[in-house]
C-alpha cells in the first residue's frame, strides 16, 4: 500500500476519532466497537491483536491491511498511529504528446472523406434475391443514405440535397427519396447489415488492438413513454434505446455491438459481445466495471486466453472459490497493478463520448426497431470517423482499406 493511503486512512481515523470519541468503546474481552462513518448506528469489531490487527469492515476484508477503523481505535487509545504528515502536493499530470497538425487534418477532411468511404464499405452489401415489382433502391444505396442521415444529424427531407449530390458524384445508383431513409429504419434486415458492417469496419484495427473494453450508455428518443404509464404508474421519461459495445482501448474502434430492450443488464451482453471480437481479434486482456464480474462472465474470459480486470463487489468474499475465488485474490494481492490496467476501461467512455458529441444523443426514431437502427448507423458513423483518423495518424489509404473490405466480404 502506498504511503498516501496509508496516511488517508489514518487522517479518516482521526476524524471518526474525533467525532465519535464517547461511542468509540471497548467489550471486556478486549474487543473495541467503532461507529460507521456512513451510518452510525452501525458498528465494526476491531481486534488490535499486536501480531493482526483486524476489523469487520469491508475494507479491512478486502485488502487485509489497517483499516481507518482500526485508526480510530489506536488514536483513541493515545496516538499510536502515529503523525500523519501533510499531503505532498499532486504534481501535475504530464499532457500526452500528439500531432496536433494530423489532428487538426483530421477534422478539416472529415466530412469531404466520409463519404466516399462510406462508398467503400457499401459495396460489399449483398442484395437479396429480386421480387416482383418496380426495382427498390440498392441495399448498398439505403445503408449510404440513412448513414448519411444519422452522420448530419438532419431529418430525412432536410437531407435530401446532400444525397443528390451524392447521386451525382456516383455514389448513388439511383436518386433516393426521403422515405426510403424511414422504410430502410423499420426493417428487421437493416439490423444485421448494420451490425455487418460495424465488424467489418473494424477489420483495420485488427493489428492494433489487443485490450478491449466493455459499456453500455443509453440514447433518448423523441417521444414519451405512454399517457397510461404516466397516469396509473407516475412515470415520466423519454423512450430510450441502450447500447452495449465492446471498444478497442487503442484506436475506440467499436467491435461489437448489441442492443435490446432498454431495461437488458449489462452484464448478460457480455458473452456476445465477446464472442464477436474474438471472432476477428486477439484478445489478451478484458476490462469492465464491477457490475460485470461474475464467476460465468470471469470463466469466459479465461477461456478464449484473455485476463479479466474487473474489480470485485464489496459483497464478494471468494467463498464461491474456483476461478472466482481466484481473480479476487489476484485483484486484491496486484491492486496497483490491476487498477492500472482498469484505468484504461475509460477508453469505452471516450468512445461514448465521441458518438454523443458527434453525432447527437439522441434518437429521432419513434418506434423501437428503427431506434436500434438508428443507435446501431451512430455507431457505423463512429467507426467510419475511426477510419478516417487511422487514414491520417497511420498513414494508411483507401486502397488498404478496400483490400480488407473485399477480404472480410469474402470471408
């Protein structure tokens, strides 16, 4: 434990010291009873045994080290825990070297490079066998024009200059109409062409990513939930679809995706969104919050030969035992070095980040089909614009790119 937790938890223990020093007694076997910080009618045991110190409290169980309980007790007792000296002044965070010029390309090409990229990944959309009837429009050009769509943040008919320009710079193989984007939102098949797509874009970040990350976050849609819900149940709150994704911590490039009913738990998405990546990546390490860490979800990882740094419940003991017993032990003996790789789940939050701020958080769907169609072309968008950053910061081009396109539609 470093110095600076050792001395937070001794300045904790003065304070309940100090607050609590008439309710902080001793059992005539030796035993003292210290309030709770958080609740005060509750009480840990605290046994000083001069060989182990011990306490009830949660941490004490987790880490086996002196608690601000046991603090509390030594400072009452007449200052045997010693001095604790002023905190050493935080030093400031170093800013991480980047290429502001390629950032800066970037941006100012983003848009101009969108779309023939998305001209690209189109091409690889196979059509359904032809029905009776006047020829609809391409899946390839209702993929173009309702990513475009979501990519502009517009309604249908206010994007519908853009497309025909699209059309006339070829990238269309026939004019679009505005309810094309709508029809091609409520069909069941854009689903999975979507989620094609998102894995097959994701194909270029294959060399680069080994750590990967797993989150979900939620997008309102436009209308309210229903009159006889607000009236007979009180509630009041927006329709909302919720995304589960799995991120390269490297490159934010999106390698799965799932979403279903907007109440699913988190951690039941776990297993398909691991499955997916580790269809097309090498996974060596796993990073999640703890709402993710059960025995199943810990078995997997170390299944397909990845490790799992997900930090433990304050409810978790290891009486489970098994590989669950084991990962608490590990987490709990390397907690410096677990948190450090944990760090780097914030890179899920950043990809997060990067839609919402780009490209809105929220829905302009109704229903909840062409919701999920609509959060699913968000995240295309987003893997797009991680393209288009890898094009610039790795100096890769639009022909590589095709080659791992044709390559993934062959597979």
């Amino acid at each position: 434990m470093h110095d600076s937790q050792v001395n937070a938890r001794k300045r904790r223990g003065q304070e309940i010291a100090e607050r609590f020093k008439d309710r902080i007694i001793q059992r005539e076997d030796g035993i003292w009873l210290v309030p709770s910080s958080k609740s005060p009618r509750k009480r840990y045991a605290v046994d000083l045994d001069p060989t182990n110190p011990s306490c009830t409290c949660p941490d004490h169980q987790q880490t086996g080290e002196k608690c601000k309980h046991i603090f509390a007790v030594l400072e009452i007792r007449g200052g045997d825990a010693g001095t604790v000296p002023a905190p050493a002044p935080t030093p400031p965070r170093p800013n991480p070297e980047r290429d502001w010029s390629l950032y800066n390309e970037t941006q100012e090409n983003e848009e101009d490079e969108f779309e023939p990229l998305l001209d690209v990944i189109c091409r690889g959309i196979r059509e359904p066998p032809r029905e009776r009837g006047r020829p609809p429009n391409p899946w390839s050009d209702q993929v173009f024009a309702a990513t475009s769509k979501v990519y502009l943040e517009k309604s249908a008919r206010r994007v519908m200059s853009r497309l025909n320009r699209a059309y006339r710079d070829g990238y269309l193989t026939k004019p679009v109409c505005f309810n094309t984007i709508s029809s091609f939102l409520e069909k069941e098949a854009a689903t999975d062409i979507l989620n094609d797509l998102i894995i097959r874009t994701s194909f270029a970040a294959v060399p680069f990513e080994r750590v990967f990350a797993a989150d979900s976050t939620g997008f309102a849609g436009s209308k309210f939930v229903r009159w006889q819900d607000i009236k007979y149940r009180g509630l009041l709150e927006h329709v909302w679809a919720k995304m589960h994704i799995m991120a390269g911590t490297e490159t934010h490039m999106i390698t799965a995706v799932v979403i279903k009913e907007r109440d699913a738990a988190d951690l039941g998405q776990l297993p398909e969104l691991l499955r997916i990546t580790a269809q097309n990546f090498i996974i060596e390490e796993v990073l999640c919050d703890r709402v993710y860490n059960t025995a199943a979800n810990q078995q997997l990882i170390a299944d397909i030969g990845a490790r799992a740094f997900i930090p433990p419940k304050s409810t978790h003991t290891g009486r489970r035992g098994g590989i669950f017993k084991a990962k608490l032990i590990e987490w709990n003996e390397n907690r410096e070095e677990s948190l450090v790789h944990y760090g780097q789940r914030a890179q899920v939050e950043t990809a997060f980040s990067m839609i919402k701020m780009k490209f809105g958080d929220s829905l302009r769907s109704k229903n909840e089909l062409p919701m999920k169609n609509e959060a699913l072309a968000k995240a295309l968008c987003h893997n797009i614009y991680c393209l288009i950053r890898m094009v610039h910061e790795r100096k890769m081009n639009l022909d590589f790119l095709s080659a791992v396109f044709e390559r993934a539609k062959a597979a």
